[in-house]
C-alpha cells in the first residue's frame, strides 16, 4: 500500500522572493524531490496547509490528525517546520497509536541548493516503511518517538530530552 | 554503537575531468553528503575501493566481505555501482547473516548537482538503522532483499525479480 | 593592469541563517564566483563594507567614491544592492570621468544555488575591460550609463529612464 | 538590434545519461541559461548543430560561416566546444568582417551544476554588445582576437599565442 504524504509547510518548502527579498510559499517541492530522488515508492500526496510552523495553531494540529486518521494509509510522511514539529508529534501520538507517522523537515529551503531536504525525505519515507505504528520526528538520519525529541535551539539539532 | 560505512566507488562518487571530458574518481563526497544532511548518526567511514562497478573482480568482493565480517558494528551501509550491487548482495548474504547491510548508489554523480544520491544515502542509513538482520539493496525510495532484486537495464530502477 | 572589485554587500552576498531563517552576511562570494568562472581576469578584490543597499547612508556612498578615486586602476566593478544601486551610480559620475566604474548585483543570492549573480559578474568583467570612461550599471544581460537608469519595482529589472 | 545566437553544441550543452553512463546532446540549455541571468537582453537564437567540436568537419564550419554571413544581426555570440574554438575563430575571421562575432563555451556542462557556462555567457554577451567588428574568444573572463589565441591543453585555460 502506498505511503501517504502531508504536506504543512516549514523552511522545507519556502521560497525567495526576489522583488521583496522576503522568504514565502507558493506551492510545494515534493514532486521535485520524489523525481531527483527517482523515488519509486508509491505515494498520495496531499497539501493540508503551507504555513510557518511558529504560526500553527491548535486547530490547524487538529486539521492534521484528523487527516491522518481518515486516510487509508497507514504509513505517512508529514512534512513540517521544524520548531514545533515536536509538539505536532506529541498530539498526533496522543490521538493516533495504529499508524507509523513520521514528521520531518528541513532547515534550510529547497530551492537553495544544499538542502537537507532531500536526505531528509529519503530517511524519512525509508522509516515510516519499517518502523512499528508511533509517531516518530526523522531529522538528522535519526528517528526520535515523539515523547522524547526537541529541538536544540542554539545547533538547530534534534535531540532526546531524556 | 555507530552505523560502518565502506565506500567502493560507483556513480555516486564520479568527477567530471573538465581537461580529458572522461569521468574519474577522486575522494568520495561522502562526507559533504552527511553535512549537507546535518547528519547525527554515528558513523565509521573507511573507504575499500573506488571503482565502476562493471569492474570488480571476485576478489574485491571477498575484501568487502572480510571487512563486513571483520568490523566491529552490526549495521553497515555499502556505497556501490548499481550494475552490479545485486550481485555483491547476493554474495554478502551467502557469508553474513548476523548484521544488517544496506547497499546503496546512485544514478547520477553527486557533484553534478541533481543527484539521487542525498536520498539514497538517507533511506539507506535509515534502512541500516531498522531493518532486522540481512542484506538489503536500498534504491528508489524502497528497500530489497538480496535474494529478490536487479537492475531493471531499460530504466535504470531496482525492482523485485519475482 | 588589473580589474578593481568591491564588495558593498546586498543580496548578491546574502547567506540564510538556518537557526534564526533570517538572511544574513558573513563573507563575499566573489573568489567562489571568480574560481567557478574560470576567470582569469587579473583582479584585486577588496570588501568596503556588507550592507542592504536600502541601508546605505551618505557617508558609506562617499567613502566607495573615496576608494573609486584613490585605487590605481581604472577599470573598476563595484558589487551593490540592487534597490539603490543607480543612486550610487550617479554620485559616482558626478565625482569621477577618467575610470570606467561598472555597477553590478543579483537578485537571488548566490549561495541559493539559481542566482543570477554569476552571469551578472561575467557582464560586468567583460564591461569593465570594454567600456570607455564612465559609470555603468550592469545587469540583466545589459548596460546602463548612470545618468539613464533605474531598477523596476514591479519587475526587479533595470530599464532606461528616459 | 538583437543579438544573434547559434549553438553549435560543446561541452556547454552534454547531458549525462544515467543509463548509459555516457555524456550526451539532448537539447541546448541557453534559453535557462538566459532566464536564470534575468537576461532582456533581445536575442535571436538558432541552433546550428549539437556536436562535439572535435567532430567539428571543415563542412560544419562552412556552414557556421554561411549562417553569420546571413543572418541580420551584426551582433553574434557563438556556443562552440572549446577543443577547436580558436579555428573556426580563424576561419570566421577570414571570411566576415564587418561584424562582431565573439565564440564562448564551458569546461563543465551547464547540467552538472558547478559551471563556467553561465559566467561565460555572460561575458559573451557584453563582448559581443561592446567590441568593435571582429572574431574574439570570449573565455575565463577575457577575450581573444581570433588571430592571437588557443586552448593551453594542460591548464584547459585560454591564453595569447604571442
């Protein structure tokens, strides 16, 4: 069965705007990435919102873990901002428990060429193909459960709190 | 405990010589690759062999072996051409049964900018990572089992043979 | 004898903080864009100051005609912001006829992989050793005397007034 | 008036096939060349041939000689390998003088990311907007007169024969 894919948001999908030198979003790089990737996993792909993930609210997380409850996949790849990805995880393991769901992102944009996105994306479909139902955040190559990851604020790294 | 990476050559690791036009292996980008994918997992990189595929003899295979064999960690990535890391699978299986091994490559160099390789390198150390004990091939988003695998030579996927 | 570079800074230097996803300056990018282009133009480079040119004041645009008048070439490339840049040219001609001065930028950053910054330098090299006395601003493929342009808000393009 | 372009092929323009390994001509790349410069710059482009320049036949370069003869513009920028640029610069120069032709390419293909081709294009053009009637080399920032230049072999750089 395919591999279902949320998209959100986060520096993973922005973009330069070049007339204001300000950072936006227009529409996603997943289908880039799937291609550069020669990705042959079989994937839905759905956009659910294009937002900062500072600017989540708590009916936008609503939003997702209804989504990831009606879809009939149960292995899905959201991607997300990174600094309340682990807050995202955290709800959605509360309310989901016979899914694999993996959060993941980027810290810098795609469209800026030495991206972390693309290995982000490749480590992240490989663990929600292989890990047991949770909710996982794949950052760095590494997983992390959703109780115990944040995000380091000073390296940018994920890290266990405990 | 880390994740052994053995470079060997391949695509993945090809320069383009700008004097002779001819592609040729220098040092492998391994490295560039784990920081560009702010990577954190633990690794060991040890480089075995840098050449095409096409020509590895029986005996680099058992070098390869004998260093999967030989080295102190169970979960081991293998960079590797892809027309023949079927075949390098098929061997390791016969020798290891008690260590995770993931192959991996890509289609296009590296240094030519739009490169699988990120991805790859991504599911494979996250395959490494997860999957039980075995040889595995990790291309295209999805992982084989070294007894169910080849290069389909039309279009460059991996795909199961039965 | 050789071409004169200076670094004003703007978006053709520009760098993303993946920590803070703000832009941000930290050094120029002028001896990577000079390596990639092969170019074996006899320069001496040297960086006056890293600011938004929306940020530059009087006293900033006297000391680039202070350094313009004082070097001992005669062909002379000035990297600017984009927003200001033909202000900045027209002082220039008011305080100097006997250089040839070409103004230059980008409108993505270089380091974000798709910038317009390389081809930018090339023109303003090639203007630098052809043009006769005068200030110039060079972009978009063209040029433009200082006393005859101005940057479109709407399109980013540099267009003559007149 | 515009500037006439003829692409003749070259290093500038190979694509690598990712089956077969090898390096190829698919189609030419100025036009993203152009668009990622933000050229407006008028042109007129036409492509001549898609060859390596050491395939390049005395008929191939007649042909060459009889599309700049013919065309309208006076303004000309040629795409050519770098291997025998200076002689079909000769043989232009030989036959048309009543025009600026400036010949420009790349030592890395434009599809492998890390190129001078966009730098080189860039130079070309302002060569070919600046120089009075004459063949040039447009290379490594500079430019040649077709009477007085070569590839050095050893350095893949351009230089003065006198």
């Amino acid at each position: 069965m395919a591999v279902r894919i949320f998209i959100t948001g986060g520096t993973f999908d922005k973009e330069y705007n070049e007339i204001t030198g300000q950072l936006y979003f227009k529409d996603t790089h997943m289908h880039d990435l799937l291609e550069m990737g020669r990705s042959h996993v079989p994937v839905e792909i759905r956009t659910l919102m294009m937002i900062d993930s500072l600017e989540m609210t708590a009916e936008d997380r609503e939003l997702i873990v209804h989504q990831c409850i009606q879809c009939d996949e149960d292995k899905i790849v959201i991607t997300h901002g990174t600094d309340t990805m682990s807050d995202t995880a955290k709800i959605l393991a509360q309310k989901i428990t016979d899914k694999t769901i993996v959060l993941t992102g980027a810290m810098i944009p795609i469209k800026f060429g030495s991206s972390d996105g693309l290995f982000n994306l490749g480590s992240a479909l490989a663990f929600a193909q292989t890990l047991p139902h949770g909710v996982y955040v794949a950052m760095n190559g590494r997983y992390f459960h959703s109780d115990n990851v944040r995000k380091n604020k000073q390296t940018g790294m994920f890290e266990e709190v405990k």
